[in-house]
C-alpha cells in the first residue's frame, strides 16, 4: 500500500470545517497567547514540512475562543531576529517573550503510518514564559521524561505541560474520538462529517490528531481545578 505524502498531508490546512459545533472556550487564566514552533520529526519523512504540521495544530487551537496564536511562520521569524536557532528550551522561551506570548508549544513527530488505518504518535511540551508552580516530584519528572526537547533542572520550572499522544484508528477509543469530532463540524456536508473518511484522508486525519493535541491541553488545565469545565465541547453533546 503507498505511503501517504507528508507535503500532501499539510497542504490543504484549515479549507473545511473550520468551526466546532460546541468548542471548550481557553480555561487557562494566565495564558491566553500561545506561540507555535514549527513541529520536529523524528520519523524521517524526506517530505515532511514542520512549519505546516504546527499552523495545522495552530488553526486547530484557534477554534477554542479565548486563544490568539502566533504561527510557526512568524516564530520562525522572531528566532532569526535574535539569532536563535530553537535547538533548546531556553531558546523557545526566548522567542516566545519576544512574541510577548504567555506560551509556546513544542512539538515532535515520532511515529507515522499513513496507510489505512493510520497511526501516528506526536511528544509535545507546552512551556510558559512565566515560572510554572509545581512539586519538587514533578520538576524531576520534567527534568528526566519530557520531550521533544531536552528540560533543565531551571527550565523546569517554565514546563507547564508534556505528554506523548497516540492516534490510532485501528483503536477502538480512537475510532470513537475520530467519529465524535466528525459529527461536532458544523457543515452538513463537509467530508470531515465522515470519520472513516478523516481516516482515509491525509491533511483531515492530521487535523484530527492536531484537535486531540489541544483537547488533552485543555482538558489538564481543567482537570487541575484551575477553571471550571464548561457545558462546552468540540464533541456533539448527543455523542456523551
């Protein structure tokens, strides 16, 4: 079976079903402003695009009211302007109060299958500009698991948030999320309304992945009793 092209994947980025019907508003109170760096890749996709893969992420958070994103593209254009080359965590944390972002999120590839069905797997950090509390414990765990890039015992404390995601459509969980988010679009006749069709096709699937990415975002702020979970959800309400 061909492989599915990364360029191929990226290209269409936000064309259809831009809205949710019923998006979980930004629960964070002290971050409103998220900068995305362009993704990693550990997969070596000769064609993958890491600026495309992060404005897909970046167009997916912007369907949460409350957001206002920095795109990879003027990321990119902040860290040239200060001759950083965001190899380190110090790095993003630079770009992103450059931005005057109160966040930016760092994000790696590291698994695709892009036949049917598709399976791909995404590390990602969310780091603040402003010191994070947390546990003596947690900083340790930032420090010794985090990824994609490597934590310092004093970056540590600007590490809001860091987990790997699993997207697997041979998984029945997955399948469920993949059908729930197909029937929270709003137009009647997008292809997205199909989750076997999201599944069969490249640049939907990744938005797919990207939307369950920031949902897992979301939902640890509101699990940490920060914000009260609103009635709100990408979800239809009918899918509970």
């Amino acid at each position: 079976m061909r492989k599915l092209s990364w360029l191929a994947i990226l290209a269409l980025g936000g064309c259809v079903g831009e809205t949710y019907r019923n998006p979980e508003p930004n629960p964070f109170r002290n971050v409103k402003r998220i900068a995305v760096a362009p993704f990693l890749d550990k997969t070596g996709a000769k064609d993958f695009d890491g600026s495309k893969a992060g404005d897909a992420f970046a167009s997916e958070l912007l369907l949460h009211p409350g957001f206002d994103v920095v795109r990879p593209s003027q990321v990119l254009e902040a860290a040239s302007a200060k001759g950083l080359r965001l190899e380190t965590a110090d790095d993003y944390i630079a770009v992103a109060k450059a931005l005057d972002a109160d966040a930016i999120v760092a994000a790696e590839i590291t698994e695709v299958r892009s036949y049917f069905p598709p399976r791909t797997t995404v590390a990602l950090q969310l780091l603040l500009t402003q010191r994070v509390k947390a546990s003596a414990s947690d900083l340790e765990r930032h420090v010794v698991s985090a990824r994609p890039l490597a934590i310092s015992p004093e970056t540590s404390l600007h590490l809001d948030q860091h987990f790997e995601l699993v997207a697997d459509d041979g998984d029945d969980n997955t399948r469920a999320e993949l059908r729930s988010y197909a029937s929270a679009r709003v137009d009647e006749d997008s292809p997205w309304r199909d989750g076997e069709g999201i599944a069969r096709s490249r640049e939907p699937w990744w938005r797919f992945v990207c939307a369950l990415c920031v949902e897992r975002i979301v939902d640890s702020e509101l699990d940490r009793g920060r914000a009260e979970r609103g009635p709100h959800r990408w979800h239809d309400q009918e899918d509970k």
